[in-house]
C-alpha cells in the first residue's frame, strides 16, 4: 500500500523498518507512528499544528461538540466494502478512530487505515493506544505515500483537498468523502472575532474539482451547540481564528461561562465519473 517518498516503489515492513526496492528506509518510531515528510517537503522545521493546539483540539473533540459532524460522515460512507482508506489531515485521529470503527461494524473485516497529517506532535497523539490496522503517517496530503489503485475511500475533514493529487490513488468505483464549512459555521465566534465577517464560500471546493470526478451527494450537518467555558477555549485554540482573535476578543471569550455556537458543514461524497454507471 504505501510508496516510497523518494522513489515512489512500493515500501515494505521488515521489523519495524520500512523498505523499498532502491533501499531507502523509514523507521518506525516506538510511539507507533511513520515519518515519511522529506525536508525539503516541508515549509518551516515543525509544520502544522503544534503541541498546545493538538491538546485543545483532542479534549474538545473527545467532548463529542462534533459527533454530529462524525454521524453525518458516517451516514455518506459507501455501501461497498471498504479494505483500504486515507484519512488526510487526520490531526490528533478522533474522526480517523470514529470512522475505522463504523466501517469495522458494518463489514466482516476491519479496513487498513492510513492516516496522515503534516503534524508530527498530532501524530504522536494519535498514535496512542496502538490498533493494528490504523497506520499513522508524517506525510504531506498533496504528496500522499500511497500507491496508485489502492485506496476504496479518501476522507478529508476540515482540510484542504487536493483531488488531482488523489484522484490516481482510489481503484475503480473509490470514493472521496471531505467535509467543509457552511456559511454559518461557528458564525458567533466570527462575529466577535472580525469587524466584517464574511460567509465561508459553499463553492470554493466545487470549483477546485478535476473534471474526472463527479459530486454525486450532498449532506448539510446543522445545529446549534452549547459550550461551556473550558470547551471554547479549546476551540479557540484549536482553530485559525486564535491567530485572527485580539487579546481584547480572547480575554472576552475567556470570561464568558458559556456559548451557543453553531454548526454549519457540507459533507460531500464524490466519486470518479467513470465510475458512476458501473
């Protein structure tokens, strides 16, 4: 399954060492997890989120403020068997653990999981506890170390997608599930946040889209949510808007006890034109 990031020859496990036909090796930290992001692919020493975000994101997600969004995943996942799956900005794993698992319920075997993210300390978080079949990987999305032809599945939740990247990796009749923000998503905070707030662009992926992939089915994931005041923090912290907050905006959310917020995503479910008759 997975292709050397060097070469692009397909990498095999021997002990804990990852190896491929031209001899370049990827060890296996002990914490469970692969680094296959070359230097040169990486745009500062420590991309992506750092340690403090990847926290706030893992205890509010493991507050379950998102399992709607999860659920409404969940319900666009395909009814085909699914072996092989690519979860791409995978983060700190909450959504990656929550979907392996689903799959796992609705067929005989469990799917083999490959999860990247840029992130090394979201990695590290994610990699704990260790399960056989989830394999998480330091690797860039848009140069995805996965061999053509292999993947069933491509999710891609809260992260920007790179269809033509992926678009060879899925095998005949794969499908790519992404989930995006409405224009009302987490609308609240964005009002206290910017002078003029502007909606999030429904249609921004759509025009991203190769002409080889179809959208075939649209889910709107909807409601209001309470937070308590340890909650928005974490989702303060967790997100861009931190950076865009003024220590006015932060002191103020920091005093507030509570907040209604409201969710607002598209859940998207596209599938290779060629494939859509078969």
């Amino acid at each position: 399954m997975l292709a050397c990031p060097v070469c692009q020859q397909a990498l095999t496990l021997d002990q804990k060492t990852y190896r491929c036909p031209a001899n370049h090796c990827f060890d296996m930290a002990k914490q469970g997890y692969t680094n296959l992001l070359l230097a040169q692919h990486k745009k500062s020493k420590d991309p992506g989120d750092n340690k403090d975000m990847v926290l706030a994101r893992q205890s509010y997600l493991h507050g379950g403020h998102y399992q709607p969004i999860l659920d409404g995943v969940i319900s666009m996942l395909p009814s085909q068997p699914i072996e092989q799956l690519m979860d791409c900005g995978c983060g700190e794993g909450w959504y990656t653990r929550g979907l392996a698992q689903a799959i796992a319920n609705q067929q005989p075997t469990a799917p083999q999981v490959y999860a990247l993210d840029i992130s090394r300390p979201a990695i590290q978080a994610a990699a704990k506890p260790k399960q056989a079949n989830l394999h998480w990987l330091v690797a860039s999305i848009t140069r995805p170390p996965i061999q053509p032809n292999s993947l069933d599945l491509i999710t891609v939740i809260f992260c920007r997608d790179d269809f033509v990247a992926w678009r060879p990796l899925l095998k005949e009749g794969g499908v790519i599930i992404s989930v995006n923000p409405g224009q009302d998503h987490l609308q609240e905070l964005r009002q206290m946040i910017y002078r003029e707030p502007k909606a999030h662009d429904e249609n921004a992926q759509l025009n991203r889209i190769n002409g080889e992939l179809w959208q075939i089915e649209t889910h709107r994931v909807k409601q209001v949510i309470t937070l308590d005041q340890q909650a928005l923090q974490n989702l303060l912290l967790m997100t861009p808007y931190y950076w865009s907050a003024s220590e006015e905006v932060k002191q103020a959310l920091a005093e507030k006890m509570s907040m209604d917020l409201t969710i607002d995503v598209l859940v998207r479910r596209f599938k290779l034109a060629s494939s859509i008759n078969a």
